[in-house]
C-alpha cells in the first residue's frame, strides 16, 4: 500500500498511515436513527452532511479516524498537543534513542515580534541582523546537541542527557484522530493567527485528509464548528 506524504518545513513531513471511514460512514452513522443504511454515496447525503455540520449534530462524524505519521520541531508539537480532545498521540521517546545531531529545525528567515499582537509575528530580519539571527540560531542549537552527546558520552542516560535539547528539535509522533477533531485542527491552526511554522502543518493535513472525507470536511470548515 502506498500512504501520501507531504513534505513540510526543512525536515518534517506528514504521513498518511491508516484510515477507518469515508463521507458514507458519517451518512450511515446519522441514518441509523431510523433504521436504515446506504450501500453508495448521492447528491443528497451532501446535503445531510451540511445540516448536521450546521446544525451542530457532530457525532456521527466521530464515526470515522485515520492515523498520521507527523515529523515536526517539538515547539510544534507543544502547540498540536492541546487538541486532545478525539486526538490520540504516541511519540518517539528520548529515553529509548538517541537524537541524530542535525535534526533540528531551522528557519529560511527570522521575523520580527509584531508591534500589536503580543503573542505573533511580522514582517523580516534581513541583511546583517539577519544573518547574526541565523548565526546565534545555529550556535545555539549546535551547541546544545554538541553537549548533549558529550553528555551521553560521559555515561549519562539518555533521559537525562536530552533535557539540553532544544525545542527545535524535530521529533516524532503517531496522531489518531476522528474526522471532527481533525477539522477542529485545521480550522484553528490554518487560521493566520496560528504562529506560521503550524500552519505549514495544518495545510499539509488538509492535504492529506480531503481526499478521503471531501464532503464532511468542508462541511465542517464551513460551519466553523468541527
């Protein structure tokens, strides 16, 4: 079986591994009220997929999950990991490997802190300040994996040894999840107020996840619901 993978940022990347569920499981999950289930998708089941988007009826769109294999700086994650709710993560874990010493994240360019939005970003650090931007960033991040194997090769455990890692660090996670809490996701972190680096995420998720439930995912980003 082949899974669609999208490249995203330097290193990362997003990995369809599995999925349970099509528009028709969400039609069949409504219908079951009244006894009864369809063998084909129609015209018309988009239209029940529409009212129960809108009308806030979200269960059955619980009926369906897919799994995606996700490849992101661990500053990524810190944000992703607050969609809990229909979510299930699983990661890769510092106290079993050992973390190569380029796998972290690095930037084609450094923004500026936004003037009015306390918490985001504009605009760019170019010419000098923005190649010392990029010196001091790598000096740093070098610097903490450098100790880190010192550390490792000094006989410290690797629990231990990776709390000087930096959170551009990429990691790695499983992530389950139904086809409303995925919509919840992207229609949060799509949004242009999401810090830019999980919105490169968010489209690659999209990506992934609109061929397989075309009509309840749109549903549910139009209804501002999902």
């Amino acid at each position: 079986m082949s899974y669609s993978e999208i490249k995203v940022l330097d290193k990362g990347f997003v990995r369809l591994i599995d999925h349970m569920g099509s528009d028709l499981s969400v039609v069949n999950a409504a219908r079951v009220s009244f006894g009864k289930k369809k063998e084909a998708f129609e015209a018309g089941d988009a239209k029940l997929i529409d009212y129960l988007a809108e009308h806030e009826h979200t269960s059955p769109f619980r009926h369906t999950a897919l799994t995606l294999h996700v490849k992101a700086p661990i500053f990524v994650f810190r944000q992703w990991m607050k969609h809990r709710i229909g979510s299930e993560f699983n990661e890769i874990s510092g106290r079993y490997v050992e973390f190569p010493e380029d796998e972290f994240f690095v930037p084609a360019v450094f923004r500026r802190q936004a003037k009015v939005n306390k918490q985001g970003s504009e605009g760019e650090i170019d010419g000098a300040d923005g190649a010392r931007a990029l010196e001091s960033y790598l000096e740093s991040c070098r610097g903490a994996v450098a100790h880190y194997k010192e550390l490792l090769s000094l006989g410290v455990c690797r629990e231990q040894a990776r709390c000087v890692l930096p959170v551009a660090l990429y990691s790695e996670v499983y992530w389950t999840v139904s086809l409303q809490a995925v919509a919840h996701f992207i229609r949060l972190r799509a949004d242009s107020h999401a810090q830019w680096e999980i919105q490169q995420y968010a489209a690659a998720v999209r990506s992934v996840v609109e061929p397989l439930y075309p009509v309840g995912l749109k549903a549910l980003l139009a209804s501002g619901k999902g």
